[in-house]
C-alpha cells in the first residue's frame, strides 16, 4: 500500500479594520503565523476598511463576492477571519462562501487543543473548546457538517459538538469539577512553595519571545522550545542555582498573545497563577520582532488584569543576534543571544543583581566550629565575601525577609 502525504489546508486570511483599531498590520501577521501553526497553508491575505463590521456577514457584500471568486479560482479549504464572528455571521460566511469559516479565537482555541500536554492543560482546553461553542450548536453550517476535520475541529470533536444543548452543558460541569480538584492540588504545592526557603522566578513573555530557550539556558533541561507560536502551554516548574548552592526555582508559563480568547484567559488561570506567587519575574521579549514595544505592552497590561504588576520585574531583550543599535524600552533589562556561550552567565549575574535589590544585606560572625553551617547558609542567602579574623569567620551577604529570621535563630548573631 502507497501512503499519500495529506496535502495542507489551503487558505485564506480575512480582516476587516477599524478607523480607530490598534496594531491591525501585527494582528493580521500574527493570523498568519497562527494558521501555519495550525498546518494550514496561507493562499492569500485580504482586508477590508469600513467603519464597522457589517452585523450580518462581517464583511461588505462586494467584498464577499470578491472573496467567493478567489475561493473558487484558487480552490480554498478554509476562510480564516481575524475577529471574533458571532454564531451568526459564521453561519451566513460559510452559507455564502461554500467553505469552512473559523474566526481567530476558534483558531488559538485550535492551537491549544494541538499544544496541551498535561491532563490539567487538556482539560482546560476542553472546557474553553466547549463554553465558546456552546451557543453555536445550533444552526451550524459547514463547520460542524463536514467530517473531514482539519484547522478548527481538534479537541472534543464533531459527535460531542453535535449533542445537545444539556449535554454540552453537563460535559462543561463536569470538566470544572474536575479541574477544581487538580486546583486544589496545585494550590497545596503553591502553599509549600511560599513556605518554601527557595526564591521563586517567573517567566513571562509574548508567545514565541524565547522563554523556552531561556528556561533550558538557566536549568540546562531539554525543555520543549520551538520557533512557533504557543509552544508551551503547561506550566513547568524546574530548581536552578543562581550562585554557589543559592536554590530557587524557575517556572515557565503560556506565552501572551493580544485579543487572547476570554475563555482561555479564565481558562489557564491557574496555570498562569503559578507566576502570581513568585520573587521576580522575568520579561521575555523578542528584540528582533518589529512590533516588540506593542508586545510589551500587551505583556504589560495583561499582568494588571492579572494583578501582577507589582512584581518585580527583569526584561530579558532576546536575539539581540538579529538586531542593531538596539535601545531597550523597559528597566531593569539585559540584552543576549540566548544562543551564545556567555548568556546564562550573563542572565545570572543581573538577576543576582536584582535580587540584592530587593534582599537585606547582613554581617555574620561566626567561630570555625560552625564552619560546617555555612553550607546551609549558601543555600538560603546570596554570600559574597568569607574573611578570616583570628578564630572568627565573618560573612557578608543578602537575604530574604522571609529567610532572616531562620538565620537569626541559628547563629544569633545576624546584624
């Protein structure tokens, strides 16, 4: 038997943009790199300037019969749109255009479901897959009558979709239960982790900004990392040692992306909390992106719907390889190619620095019988210099206001 290779999808981008829209130009670029991700193969892009979305069919009706001509010329699979349809004008796009139409949230939505690993990230995909579909069960066109699948139909899949309204209903109930009891495992490990000794870092970023990279670069771990759009998705939380045996931990986490699907937002919630209870977190951007000052603000408004702006940040200006007279926007910030040889060091050193920030510094004196304890010390403050003085050892470093008092009660000499 000959196997065939499965051809691509074939398809084609639709916008339409607003006279007041913000970064249109980077939205319909991202719609494409999007497809790709999702194994479609971009035809042709188009876009339409109205000064609203037409209620019915999104776009104006000679736009559309443009849009059908190309359809039938180039022999297009899909129609992708870059707004999120309502039930309504999905159904009229594909009535009128004969082909599957999915806007850009089906298509993130896509995009999880193929990236989710772990049986949280699953189900969470799920649940977000089957709250946006819920009120487009009924009178479904193309999109849930054709059973070839493709771009926008991975997940729960065309039988459960096709179920009644109760049912679906039933399926979400039971996923949040479910997802409630990984909650409550996760919210026991955060707890330990707060009580923990340890300094916890956070990576954060737009999607495809390189923390992956960055994340194997400090743990030296085979973590997953990929040129592509949401290459991770569930939280991975990996032990590194900035200095000497000073331990904390580094977690990394879904990538942002503008206009993120709102069911996806309370969707990962939890798994975006992972960095809500860290020491510092680190601000992964992509310095060769031409939109890189909107990423970082689309990073930066998400953390306050997060209430996370308060935490301290580092941006860490990647592939700094692909640019030239770069000046960073956001301080503090280090600039590397995190493929060269000296970037761990380099990251290591500023995040040193940035930790002596927001640590106390002591003076410790203590006899050469408790030499041994400084071993313990190494693991639980940041210590720069160790000189002798007679039968003495005195030690000078930083730490912790959660940590000090451990210190204090073990040596009663802290200052």
């Amino acid at each position: 038997m000959i196997e065939t290779k499965k051809e691509q999808e074939r398809v084609i981008l639709l916008g339409v943009s607003l006279p007041d829209e913000k970064n249109f130009e980077m939205s319909m670029l991202e719609l494409e790199q999007l497809a790709q991700t999702a194994g479609g193969l971009v035809i042709e892009r188009h876009f339409q300037k109205r000064e609203r979305y037409d209620t019915s069919t999104f776009i104006g009706k000679g736009k559309l019969e443009e849009i059908k001509q190309i359809i039938d010329a180039q022999e297009i699979d899909t129609v992708i749109v870059n707004n999120r349809l309502t039930p309504r004008q999905n159904i009229n796009l594909e009535t009128k255009l004969g082909v599957k139409v999915i806007d850009r949230m089906q298509l993130i939505l896509d995009i999880f479901a193929m990236r989710a690993r772990s049986h949280e990230g699953k189900l969470q995909v799920q649940l977000a897959q089957l709250k946006y579909l819920l009120p487009r069960l009924v009178g479904q066109g193309i999109m849930l009558s054709r059973q070839a699948g493709g771009i926008g139909s991975r997940g729960p899949g065309e039988s459960q979709l096709e179920l009644n309204r109760r049912s679906i209903r039933n399926q979400i109930t039971d996923i949040e239960r479910k997802l409630k009891t990984v909650s409550k495992n996760r919210q026991t490990i955060r707890e330990k982790r707060v009580r923990s000794t340890s300094f916890d870092i956070g990576l954060i970023g737009y999607t495809n900004a390189g923390k992956s990279t960055i994340m194997n670069l400090l743990t030296e771990n085979n973590h997953y990392e990929a040129d592509e759009l949401f290459a991770t998705l569930d939280a991975t939380t990996k032990q590194i040692y900035l200095k000497d045996r000073f331990q904390a931990t580094l977690t990394d986490t879904v990538g942002f992306i503008q206009d993120l699907p709102t069911e996806l937002v309370a969707a990962f919630k939890s798994t975006l909390e992972e960095s809500r209870q860290v020491d510092l977190l680190l601000h992964v951007i992509d310095a060769s992106d031409p939109n890189y000052l909107e990423q970082e603000t689309i990073v930066l408004e998400l953390l306050k719907e997060l209430d996370m702006a308060n935490i301290p940040r580092l941006a860490i200006y990647n592939k700094m390889d692909l640019v030239d007279n770069f000046v960073p926007n956001l301080h503090p910030s280090v600039m590397v190619c995190a493929k060269s040889a000296k970037a761990a060091q380099t990251i290591r050193s500023v995040i040193i620095s940035e930790i002596k920030k927001h640590f106390q510094p002591f003076e410790l004196t203590i006899s050469l019988e408790q030499n041994h304890q400084i071993f313990e010390l190494s693991q639980l403050a940041l210590i720069d210099e160790i000189s002798l003085a007679e039968d003495k050892q005195q030690i000078k470093g930083y730490i912790s206001e959660k940590n000090k008092w451990k210190i204090e009660a073990l040596y009663h000499g802290l200052s």
